[in-house]
C-alpha cells in the first residue's frame, strides 16, 4: 500500500470548524506530532505569549522532519508554510461552524476542560463578550476565504498541496482514501 507522501502538513480553518480535531486524526493515523498553535501561543490567564515568543516556538517545531499543526495565526505563517508540504483547508459553511462552536463551547464550559496554559472557557466571554469565539468566527470566516485561495496562488506557496474540504462528508471521504503511515514500532 502506498503511504501518504506528506509528513509536513497545516490544517486552517475558521474556528470551530474542526481544525484541531482533524490535526489529530492525521497525527495519529500518520504516526507523526500533533502541534495546536494555540498552544503555542496562549499563556495562563488567557494572556498572549509574546509573539516573537511563539515564532522562536514555532521555528523550533518546523525544524522537524514530520509534524501536523492546526491554526490559522498570519503572523506565523512566513515560518510555517515554507517548511509545510500540505495545507488541508476545512472551508465549512458558516452555519455547520456556529453549530459545532456552540457544541464545543458548552462542552469545554460544563466539562470545565483545561486548555493551553491552564486556561478555562466560561459562558459569560464566549456569548456576552467582545472576545466571544462566535465573534470571532463571524468576523474572520469571509476573510479567510478571500485569503486562503489568495495565500495558495501565491508563488512561494506553488511548493504546497492544498487540500479545499467543504464538507464534513468530504473531508471524511478524503481521510477514508488516505493510507495509513507505517508504525514505527
């Protein structure tokens, strides 16, 4: 069987679109490390981590023959993409990626599940707030679909395979084809 080529691969996405939960089935089906950015980039407290901090992180973490890391951080982009061999983009319709934050978010808020940096969600920021996800999510989903195709046309990236996933569907027909990676055990 044919193993999948790529073992320098970045999953994007607006958020909640399922960006780090796609990461990690790669990371384990591709026996290689999963890395969120967000880990890289949130300290306790919700604070940011300096962001020439996070980029000596990232550089650091690309150095590396084989990895799978999910975030969409602009700033980091110049470190990352050159070192990446594939781009999965999750492109969800909007309504799907407000369902599955709303999902998330309850779920991390009852379950009180710990995040980078010791960090916890609570419902007063994420429905009540300027910091709100689903803020987020509506400020940067048309963006980011303006920028990636503009991104992935440009001539420093023509070296990356891109993978445009539109639907869960899809993208569960596109994993299903991928053969799995030797264990290296």
């Amino acid at each position: 069987m044919k193993v999948f080529p790529y073992r320098r691969i970045c999953v994007v996405g607006t958020t909640g679109s399922g960006k780090s939960t796609l990461a990690e089935v790669l990371s384990q089906r591709l026996h290689i490390p999963h890395v969120e950015l967000d880990a890289l980039h949130w300290e306790p407290g919700w604070k940011e981590a300096d962001r020439e901090f996070t980029r000596a992180r990232l550089r650091g973490i690309v150095q590396n023959e084989a990895w799978v890391i999910d975030g969409n951080y602009s700033f980091l982009r110049d470190i990352l993409w050159p070192r990446a061999e594939a781009v999965v983009w999750l492109d969800y319709p909007l309504p799907l990626i407000l369902w599955r934050l709303w999902q998330r978010t309850w779920r991390r808020v009852i379950h009180k599940e710990v995040l980078w940096g010791t960090n916890t969600e609570r419902l007063a920021e994420q429905f009540f707030s300027k910091d709100s996800l689903f803020l987020w999510a509506l400020k940067t989903y048309g963006k980011q679909r303006k920028n990636y195709p503009a991104q992935f046309s440009l001539p420093e990236h023509a070296h990356l395979q891109t993978y445009h996933l539109t639907s869960p569907r899809q993208t569960a027909a596109w994993l299903s084809c991928l053969p799995n990676a030797p264990s290296s055990g």
